[in-house]
C-alpha cells in the first residue's frame, strides 16, 4: 500500500491546530503546521451577553493552515460537538451560538415538558448535557428562516467542498439521531421544528464527501470521525478494548469504555452514560467529566492563560498542604467566568457550602483541582465497568491530560490500575488514520489501526503507588 500525506483541522473549543500527517502500514508521523486560539467570544444580545463562536476568523486559520500544510492527499475536519450553524442563501445567520452559553436552560425545559428524560434516552441513548443540540435548537428563535443546519465540522466541510453532509458520529450528539437505527428520530426532529431536508445526509466516517479546490490543486475531503472525541478514540492504542477504559482529556474529560451495542439502561441513564456514535459503528459508553476547563478558566481568571500551566502543574505536584476533594461536575462549574463570579470563586463556595475551608494559595487551589479530576475520572472508570459489566485491567489517557502527570498517578492511585499516558494528539491522530484507510494506504478494523498508533507511540506507564489511595485530601460528597 502507498504511503500518504494528509492534513487533519481539529479544532478545539480552546485551541485549534492543521496537522500534516504521514501515514503507510508502518508509518504514522504527524506535524503541527498551524495551531491558533479559540474560544467563545462575548457579545451583546437583546438579553444579555452571549456566547458565540466567530467560525468565520476559526475556518480562516484552518485555511491558512492548510495552504501551509503543502500538497496532500486528503484533508479530514473535526471539533467539538453539538453547536451548529444555521445558512440561508449560502451565509451564515449570524455566529454559532457556544454551547455553554446559558440560553439552553429553557430549551430543556420545553423538550422535557414535551417528552419524558427517560423515553429520551431510550430514543438517542444520550447523557443528559444541558446543550446537547435538541435543547439548543428548542430555544433557537431562527431556526424557521435557515435552509441548512450544520454541525461545526460539517459546516467548514460544506465550505471547502460546497456538499452539506451529516457526518454520523458527530450527528449522534445532537440527541436526533436514534440509538437503535442510526437515522433521524421523526418524532424528535418535529418537536423542535427541524426538517429533515434542513439537515445534510448522513455519512459515515471514511466517505470521500467531495473535492476542495486548494491552492496545490483538487484533494479530497474525507469525513472523519467529526466528533473530536469519536476521532481521539480511534487512537487510543487499546490492545483489548473489552478490558480497557480511557479518558480523552482535554477542555472535557470522556470517560469510558467502547462497546459493541449500546448500553440503555435505566442505570447507564440515572449514571449520565451517553451511548454516542463511533467510527466503524462501534459505541463509545462514556460521560462528560468538567476537564482541564477548571484549570484553563482558573488560569484565565488570574489573567495567565495558558502559558505557565506547565510550572504551576510541577509546583502543584509538589505540594503537600491541604488538598480538597470538590464535586468536578457541580453543574456551576459549566460556565465562563464572569465579571462577578469566576471558577475559584466558585470552587472556593462549594467548599464552604460543605464545611471545609478553601485551598488556601493558588498552588494548592491548582493541586485541589488536579485531585478532584483525578477523582472525577476514577468514579467514571469504576461506573463505566459496572455498567457495561466488565472487569477492567488498564486505562489509557489521551490528549493534553497524558502530559498531566501528577493526574496520571493520582488516577492510578486511586483505581490501582495502571495508567497508559499518551498519544497527547489522538484526536488529530484519529482524523489522520480514517483519512489513510479511506484513501487505500491503511486497511483492517479498528484494532489495526490501533495497533499502528502502538508501534509508532511511546506510551508512559504510570503504576499506582503502593498503599496511596487517595490523594491525602478530605473527600467530601
Ligand atoms: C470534547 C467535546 C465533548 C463534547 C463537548 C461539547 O471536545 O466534543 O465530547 O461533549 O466537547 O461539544
């Protein structure tokens, strides 16, 4: 098989980046041309601020960083989940609304009062997320005027080949597609307006959906696993997934394990498991831990943002003061910070509020965060194997948190498994593997393709520390 170079866009709710890839049967190298900020911007609505992202500057640096990328034979899209934009005659009606912005309370409202949480889930087989698309789009007041809706990654794809598509694994977040067929729910679409013939058709990972005119010629855009998290598990280089958990972390953490079938239980629902769509039909069985936001918005509220991350995380490691254990998924952790109220405001109230006193210093708020993540993450693993009934042997973390080391051991710790650190690039490494298999120069299922990512990735092996169980800290929920 032939050896080819692609360039995967993987944009990321806080940071986005354009990867050149090299990848044949022995091969898989990867190179960052272009990597650029995101995050939501704030403007001024009607009622308030709101939440948006500006796509346009986005989709702008992906191009640029594809004109850098050089001639290649493929190029692959993914991002986060569940925001969308809205075109009619071929522009956008105004910048996509950002998924934590605070609108979305009355959409869930309405849709709950519309159809019971529990018939829900037994339809799209989806963890409850305050935005997941369908409560979006029930308090999207544009949504009558708009001939497409289009997922971000489908939106930029729609850009550079003019074909509106649905790419499956990032439609599975919606909370429209169903769990059991894998199509639209009629039902669903109807209680929020949608009609079918707004939305692009599905595709699965690996169709060749058209041809972007580039400035080095025509290459193929190929859908790829467009949800970021369906492209990171990909290259989670699990040997055996049926004893394997991973967290793929960054801005979220995603807890879980991959099935083969769906897992709708009245547990898995009542645990918040979502059962979204992967690449190749597999399921991915996880649930949304708040993540490395905590530290980013922490950061950002003491005007650093992300450069010294790296020092305050040695310091943090360090540390051996007081560490609280807080509630990572305290629904207020969700949003921005604001003038008034930002995340160690509201750490620093969620102690008080369970009487204990407040990390004192930044370094040990930094420590206390890193403590409660690592705390968040073990529940999930333990959940995620309770209710999939498997008995787990190891669990891999991926993405910016493999480089967290102080997390890697205090999960390993506190689950007395060993943790598998690395590829901190799955995502991109996902996007790149299916764009390969897609265009001949890689073959085989999933494993395969995992088993490239292990030949080519060192991994770190991070064992628990005998007789540490927990991080010394008062656990407190
Ligand atoms: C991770 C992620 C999660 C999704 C969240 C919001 O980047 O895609 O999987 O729940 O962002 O879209």
């Amino acid at each position: 098989a032939p050896t080819v170079t692609v360039a995967a866009v993987d944009l990321g709710a806080s940071s986005g980046r354009v990867v050149r890839g090299r990848v044949g049967p022995d091969e898989l190298v990867i190179e960052t041309v272009a990597r650029f900020v995101n995050g939501p911007s704030e403007i001024p609505g009607p009622a308030g601020r709101e939440l948006r992202w500006d796509t346009p500057s986005l989709f702008d640096h992906a191009l640029a960083g594809l004109r850098a990328a050089g001639p290649v034979d493929g190029v692959g899209v993914d991002s986060w989940a569940v925001d969308y934009g809205l075109l009619r005659g071929g522009e956008l009606l105004g910048w996509p609304w950002c998924y934590r912005d605070a609108r979305t309370a009355a959409g869930v409202e309405t849709v709950h009062r519309a159809v019971d949480p529990a018939e829900l889930y037994r339809r799209s087989g989806l963890q409850f997320l305050p935005f997941n698309t369908v409560y979006q789009l029930a308090a999207e007041t544009r949504l009558a005027e708009a001939e497409r809706l289009l997922l971000v990654p489908d939106l930029l794809t729609w850009q550079l080949t003019g074909r509106a598509v649905s790419e499956r694994t990032n439609a599975s977040t919606t909370g429209l597609l169903s769990v059991s067929t894998g199509d639209w729910d009629d039902d669903l679409l109807a209680l929020v307006g949608l009609r079918r013939d707004q939305l692009g058709e599905l595709v699965d990972p690996g169709t060749v959906v058209g041809e972007h005119a580039g400035p080095h010629g025509a290459v193929p855009v190929v859908a790829v696993g467009s949800h970021d998290t369906a492209s990171a598990v990909v290259a989670v280089p699990m040997r055996d997934p049926g004893v394997a958990a991973y967290v793929s972390c960054g801005t979220w953490g995603l807890v879980g394990v991959e099935l083969e079938t769906p897992v709708v239980t009245e547990a898995a629902r009542a645990a918040n498991f979502t059962n979204e769509g992967g690449v190749d039909g597999r399921t991915r069985f996880l649930t949304n831990v708040m993540g490395t936001w905590l530290l980013s918005e922490t950061l950002r509220s003491w005007g650093q943002g992300g450069a010294d991350l790296g020092e305050l995380l040695a310091r943090a490691a360090a540390y051996d003061g007081p560490v609280v254990v807080f509630d990572v998924q305290d629904p207020r952790f969700l949003a921005p910070n604001d003038g008034s109220d930002d995340q160690p405001a509201r750490i620093a109230a969620w102690c008080l509020e369970h009487d204990v006193a407040p990390p004192a210093d930044r370094i040990g708020l930094v420590r206390s965060i890193v403590a409660s993540l690592a705390e968040g993450f073990a529940r999930a693993v333990e959940q995620a194997a309770t209710l999939s009934g498997r008995t787990l042997e190891r669990v891999h973390v991926v993405g910016g948190g493999a480089q967290n080391a102080p997390l890697c051991d205090l999960l390993a710790d506190r689950l007395g498994l060993p943790v598998l650190a690395g590829p901190v690039e799955a995502t991109a490494l996902g996007n790149v593997l299916v764009q390969a298999r897609a265009l001949g120069a890689l073959s085989g299922d999933l494993e395969a393709l995992r088993d490239l990512v292990a030949r080519t990735h060192p991994l770190r092996e991070h064992r628990p520390r005998a007789g540490v169980t927990q991080d010394g800290g008062v656990v407190v929920s």
